[in-house]
C-alpha cells in the first residue's frame, strides 16, 4: 500500500480485517488506543483514505452521516 500513509494504512488494515458487509459504529477513541495514535493522526489517516476513495462519506439516516469502507479504493467511475 505504498499510495497511503502509514498511520493510514493501519485504519485500511482495521476496516479491511471485518468481514464482508459488517456494520458497527466507529469509535475514534477505539481506534487511537487500537491503533495507537492520538485523534489527530486519526483524522489526517481518515481524511488520506477519504482522499484515496477507500472511505466514502454516505447519509446513513436522516441526519447522521457514516462511511462506506471500499477495500481497492473508489475511482469515481
């Protein structure tokens, strides 16, 4: 995964390890003690993955906006 970060690349490793179709709130909290980076290196790895189309920012309900975890990354097309 040499297109990532590192720290971004581990956030990739920790979605990617779920299994297909599998939901759950992310905790940032969770993440950076899991992870073991603090909530601002989490941001930049969540922005780099946002960036690279691997998280997709969705409205899940009304008012409350989640992520779609793409494993190969989004192209757009």
């Amino acid at each position: 995964m040499k297109e990532l970060p590192p720290n971004a690349f581990k956030l990739w490793h920790y979605f990617n390890s779920n299994a297909n179709g599998y939901e759950f709130g992310l905790s940032s909290k969770e993440v950076c003690e899991l992870c073991n980076m603090s909530w601002k290196t989490y941001q930049a790895a969540i922005s780099a993955l946002i960036e690279k189309g691997y998280l997709i920012e969705c409205e899940l309900y009304p008012n409350l906006t989640g992520y779609l975890f793409i494993e190969s990354g989004y192209s757009g097309e």
